[in-house]
C-alpha cells in the first residue's frame, strides 16, 4: 500500500521533525510513505475573506498537481467524519482490498483547504472539532496511520 501525506506548508520546528522522521521509520514496515511539502502563501491577519479564498485556491492548485486521479484522497477538515483508531483501521483495510492501495492523505494551510481541493476528495476526515497547527496534524496523523496498521495486523498497541 502506497500512503502519501500531502501538507500545505513546510515543517521547521526540530521537535515535530524528529517526530514525523520516527513515524515514517515505524511505517516503513507497512508501506511506502511519501511526504510531499508544497508551499504556503503568505497570509497577513487582516485579510478579506475575497483574499482568503485567494491564498486557498493558489495553495489548492500546488495541492491537487501532486494527486493523480487514481489516488482516494483523504482531507483533513473540521466538518469531516470523525472516526476511531479502529474505524480508521477498517477503513484503510477495505481501500486496500478493494484495489484503492494509493492513498492521499491531505492537511491544508492555515486557512483551510479550497473549494476545488474538497470537491477532488474522496472523503472528509476530522480528528476533532479544535483547529490545529498543520505541523502537529502531521504528527498525529501519521501516528493514527501507523497505529491502524498495527491493528490491520492485530499488533498489539497502546489503548
């Protein structure tokens, strides 16, 4: 099974890349994993929501050049179906099964994800109604990711 996390933005802080680099360490037993960064606009506060959409849709086209049509494409959003580890698991496993082993998973920029991004999803997935920091969603995203395979393999895991 091929997983690729796709993020808007590049992560700096040492602490979360040390943490991505031990998950794709973890995950390399159970698939290839490909980390594509594209780049974030600049976004002062003060912006109108007519430049907002702007900055969503510049980032949304660097987003969607990188999925190729025969990806099921995963986005992260608040108004997304929340799920369990082992929900997320079973959904993993039945993609693969049924042929869909070339998953994107996406996590957009600060301001969200655009228009365009949400109609070439395949389905919405929500960790929490709280907005959090991209960098921190990678991590915990690819912790679940890793925590699903080992239940997909019944690996014993922390509960």
């Amino acid at each position: 099974m091929k997983i690729t996390i796709l993020t808007v933005g590049k992560i700096k802080e040492k602490y979360f890349v040390n943490a991505i680099k031990e998950y794709t360490k973890r995950l390399s037993k159970y698939c290839s994993l490909k980390e594509i960064e594209v780049s974030d606009e600049k976004a002062p506060e003060n912006l109108s929501e007519k430049d907002m959409e702007i900055v969503k849709n510049k980032e949304g086209e660097r987003i969607l050049k990188n999925i190729k049509d025969s990806s099921h494409v995963i986005a992260l959003a608040i108004e997304g179906k929340q799920k369990s580890s082992e929900e997320l698991a079973s959904r993993i496993e039945k993609l693969g099964v049924s042929g869909k082993s070339d998953i994107v998973f996406i996590i957009g920029g600060s301001l969200g994800l655009s228009d365009a991004v949400y109609k070439r999803a395949d389905e919405l997935l929500s960790f929490s109604k709280m907005t959090f920091p991209h960098q921190l969603m990678k991590v915990v995203l690819l912790e679940q990711v890793y925590r699903a395979f080992r239940i997909i393999k019944n690996e014993p895991y922390h509960k």
